[in-house]
C-alpha cells in the first residue's frame, strides 16, 4: 500500500497517512485528508492525484508553491522515496505498511454513527471510482437505505419540470416506481426547498389526509432536495412502511450529506449530457454552415458567401478587404474554385515578406543575364498563373515603383520579364488582399489611385471574429477535430466555461490566433473537454459575464473565506458571526478544496 509519511520537522513528530482516495487534498485546515499545522499554508494548500501506479502533487491556488528537490513547484509527479516540501513539513511518498496511520475526529463516537460515518466514506470511494451514473445512484440509495434503517429509497430528478425517476432501492427486492411514493410530502419538498421528516404519516397533521399517504399506508418518512446552488435538481426520498417513529434529526442530517454529493453528480452528469449534445450539434452546424474551406454562418459571413456566389463565376478583380488573420486568401481561394478557371493553377504570392529589390523579378520572372546571378531564365508568378488565378496578399505594401508596372500589367495584359523588351500576352484572373484602409493611403500618396480602381471592381469584405457571434465555436470545434485525429489525442469537445471563453473573447489575431491556441490545447492537454485554462488566455483578457447565480455564489464564497480567515478558521465561531447552519461552512470550505 501506498502511503505518505509526514515529518514535522520542528517537533521531529512522524505519522504515515494511507493513500486509500485516488485525490488527496493536503493543507492548514481541518477537514483536508493530510493536515499540515502550518500559518503558512493555504487552508487547502495541494492535492495529491493518483492514476494506478502514478501519483501527482499540484498547489490548488497558482500562487501556491511546494519544495521539491531543493526548488519551488506547482506541479510535479511523486515516486516513491521522493519527497515533498510544504512549510515546515516533509512529505514523503512510500511503499509498504503505515506504521502509524492517522485518523481524525473523535476516537470515542457512538457505534452507530462510526457506521454511517464508515458508509459515506465508502459511497465517497465509489463514486470517485465508478463511470455509471445509473450505478453510482443505486450504490447511494444502498448505502442511505442500510444506515437509516429504511425499507426503501428513490431519487428524483426534475426534467423540464417533471418527475423521473432515476434510481430506486427496495430491501423486499420488489420493482419500485414513482406510485410508491408521497406526491404530498415531494411536492412540499419542491416547492420550500427544505427537507421533511415525519415520524408516522398516517396520524401527521399535515399529510394524514393526504390521497398518497392514506393509499400506500405510509409510517416513516424522509425526503430532502437535490440542489446545487440556485438549481432543484430533484429529491431523495426514504420511507418504512412498518416502523412509526424511526427516523431521528440525525438521519436526516445524514442524508442530507448524501443529497449534496448526489446533487453535485447530477449537476455534473446534465452539465455533460448538455456539452455533450452543445458539442454535437457543433459538429452537425459544420456540415451546413461552410462554403469551400470557409466556416461561418453568422449573418455577416452569409453576406460574404453571397458575394462570393454572385462575383466568383466572373472573371472581376476582387480586393478581398479585412483583418490580419480573418481568412483573405481563402476567401481568394474559394473565388478561384467558383471560376470557370478553377481547373487552373492559383498562385500565391505575399507582397509584404518579399524585400523590395526581389519582388520584381519574382512577380514578373526574369531573362539570362538580366542582372548578376540570372544564370537562366526564370518565368514569375504572373506567368505561372497563366489561365488561372493569382492572388497579391498585402497588397498595400507594394513599393510605388511596382505599383507603376502592375498597372501596366493589368491595363494591357502583358507581362515583360526584367531584362526583356519582349512583351508576352497573359490571361489571369488578380484578387487581391489587404489589412490596410487603401483610401487613405492614396491620400498618404502611398498606394496609386489608378491601381487601386483596376484591382477593386469589387470588394469583398471580411468582418472580424468578435463579430462573427457563433461562428467562433463553429471554428473551434472544426480545430480541435482536425488536430484531434492529426495527433491522435484524446480532445472531442468544449467545456461550458471554454464554450463561454471562446464567446467573450475578442480574439485580436482572429481565426490564426484561434487556430493557434486550439492547436496548442490539443497537442498538450489528456482532457477529453478542453476547459479554459487550456486555451492559454488570461481572464483579464476576456470580457466575461456569469450568470447572477453564478456571481453571487462567488461572492458567497470570497465573503465566507474572509469572515473565516478574521476568525481564524473557527468553523463554529465564523457561523454565529454569519448567523448561518455550521454545514454551511464546512459546504463551502469542500469547495475551497474543489477550487
């Protein structure tokens, strides 16, 4: 068995702590799995993750860091013998027996409650352990079903309003269905949000007279609400038809732990289901919201598809207009694969990364002995186009000198080679592309007027990605598939926060930024769903809006953090302050631990 051995290297004090949870959280405050009594700590400071024979220390808070092998880390995997610094503690990973395992809370708790106790941590295993959700319900209705000494269990969950039932449980081994159950006592549920406990409900003042309850001839009841945050995901519903009185507050407490994990399973299982199909139907859009090569079906893309529609079959120059990044020579291509010259060669060149002295020879080739180092002849891109399509990217930064000799080219239709006074007829279609807002280069005296007519017959125009709405996970999704099946990594889809990233983003370097960040994510992540940290993008940087629910938890939680930190993390003393139920501090100090 694996196991750490902590070293308190003031006091010399060994303990060794079985590694018996695939996650591991360590830190200063009570309730982490290794306890580390440290001011220097974060109160949930790392967590150590193990995958079979594979163990992984990482700090929770990036601005957390741990000792490890003389230096500070955030992450780094574990062998056993290694060792891990944090504060004045010594952590090492070892193989073997515990000599001395540690166990916390009281060592003299009454029988009954060390059993619950031992069931919810059996349950805690189970779900970290078991991909059915179908499976991991059964397991916790099981589990509740025995410590409380109920008959039989049922969770239900709320679909667009309606009750279903997602798992049952019966000592007798019957089926059950929702017919067994007080629609009273679960619609009193639903509607405070509060749970219910009666002792005998054929004598209760409120649900004697209820149809449900005189039918099934119910005795003891329990039944609490499945929520997370401001959702009502559905109940968790106990009953004993044959014992009057036998569920006591403690049960109920009890269950109410169980509710809360069963919520945040079912939270996290319609949040998949929902990626899931959000993902899908990404894919779906793909299939009907492209042109060629060209993704999009926001309303300013369908405008440039019409365009592309009305202008491609002509044989008119085109002055694909955008931002860097946005896409201008595929537009340039489609335009070439919509011509009666699509069977023709598209040649590309990029006025911008050829140095001045070069670019002339390369755009209209050049004759032996022309100049020094023309040892043959040499035919240039306008040649090579011959019948077909020739695309001038960044066109803007064309010398003035050349801008004389294009015209020329383009006015009458021939191409003379440098060092040749031998004009040759040429038959091309010329589209092309800048970032630059020509107009007023013309009136920089930088760009000819002339010119700039001759190339804009007509003019398509790009719009940026921020403007594009959907259109970005469209892109994305396309990405990620590409390069998924590229590299053969594991990436299908988005996270819901990705999802929102990508949406609130304003991406400055359009799609060749997203394609890059994409690219990178699925090449370094082991996710299936990318999530945002992956997408390499500073929150700053993302103009996000949460949900009001969402906003308020997180002012919840940042305020419960403060009033625990003023009060030195005394659970009970910070809920009198608050005037909150101590579980509700321990509930939101489980979620500094998530965090």
């Amino acid at each position: 068995m694996a196991f750490l051995r902590v070293k308190d290297t003031r006091s010399a004090e060994v303990k060794d702590v079985a590694l018996r949870k695939p996650l591991v959280l360590i830190g200063r405050a009570e309730g982490n799995d290794v306890v580390l009594d440290d001011p220097t700590l974060a109160p949930t400071h790392a967590n150590l993750l193990r995958k079979g024979n594979h163990f992984t220390v990482s700090v929770i808070d990036r601005a957390s860091t741990f000792i490890y092998q003389g230096g500070r880390a955030r992450s780094t995997d574990l062998k056993v013998g290694e060792e891990v610094g944090f504060g004045r503690f010594i952590l090492s990973l070892m193989e073997g027996d515990p000599k001395s395992e540690s166990r916390s809370g009281p060592g003299n708790a009454p029988l009954g409650e060390v059993a619950q106790l031992k069931k919810l941590v059996e349950f805690s295993r189970a779900i970290a352990a078991e991909p059915s959700l179908e499976r991991t319900f059964e397991a916790l209705l099981s589990s509740v079903v025995e410590v409380t000494g109920a008959e039989k269990g049922f969770l239900i969950v709320l679909r667009e309003g309606e009750r279903h039932l997602a798992a049952s449980h019966n000592v007798g081994k019957e089926t059950l269905d929702l017919t067994r159950v007080s629609d009273s006592i679960v619609e009193r549920v639903l509607r405070e949000r509060k749970s219910v406990i009666v002792s005998d409900a054929m004598r209760d003042a409120e649900f004697a007279s209820a149809r449900s309850v005189m039918e099934l001839k119910l005795s003891s009841v329990m039944c609490v609400p499945l929520a997370y945050r401001n959702d009502l995901l559905g109940v968790l519903y106990l009953g004993n038809d044959n014992v009057r009185n036998l569920f006591a507050q403690t049960d109920l407490a009890l269950l109410e732990v169980f509710a809360a994990q069963a919520a945040v399973i079912l939270h996290a299982a319609i949040r998949l289901d929902e990626l899931v199909l959000v993902n899908r139907n990404l894919r779906d859009q793909l299939r009907t919201t492209s042109q060629g090569g060209i993704i999009g079906g926001s309303p300013p893309m369908k405008e440039v598809f019409r365009m592309l529609k009305r202008v491609g079959p002509s044989d008119l120059s085109v002055l694909v207009l955008g931002e860097t990044g946005t896409g201008k020579e595929l537009i340039a291509k489609e335009l070439h694969r919509l011509s009666p010259r699509a069977s023709k060669a598209f040649i590309s060149i990029n006025c911008g990364a050829i140095p001045e002295h070069l670019l002339e020879s390369e755009l209209f080739g050049y004759k032996k002995g022309a100049f020094t180092g023309a040892i043959g002849d040499k035919v240039g891109k306008f040649e090579a186009a011959e019948g077909g399509t020739i695309f001038l990217d960044e066109i803007g930064e064309m010398p003035m000198a050349l801008q004389v000799k294009l015209l020329r080219v383009l006015q009458e239709r021939t191409i003379e080679r440098v060092g040749d006074v031998k004009g040759r007829p040429l038959d091309i279609r010329v589209v092309s592309a800048t970032n630059k807002h020509l107009e007023e280069e013309i009136t920089a005296g930088r760009f000819r007027e002339d010119l700039f007519y001759r190339l804009n017959e007509v003019a398509v125009k790009l719009p940026p990605l921020r403007e594009r709405g959907d259109d970005v996970l469209l892109i994305a999704q396309f990405l990620l598939t590409k390069y998924a099946e590229q590299y053969g990594a594991r990436a299908r889809g988005f996270s819901a926060g990705a999802l929102n990233l990508l949406k609130s983003y304003a991406w400055p370097g359009n799609v060749r930024e997203l394609e890059n960040r994409v690219k990178k994510a699925v090449i370094m992540t082991d996710r299936s769903q990318l999530i945002p940290e992956d997408l390499g993008i500073a929150t700053h940087a993302a103009d996000t809006i949460k949900t009001l629910a969402d906003a308020e938890e997180d002012f919840k939680m940042a305020y419960i953090k403060k009033a625990l930190d003023q009060n030195g993390w005394n659970k009970a003393q910070t809920a009198r302050v608050l005037d909150v139920d101590p579980r509700t501090i321990f509930r939101y100090i489980e979620k500094f631990g998530e965090g």
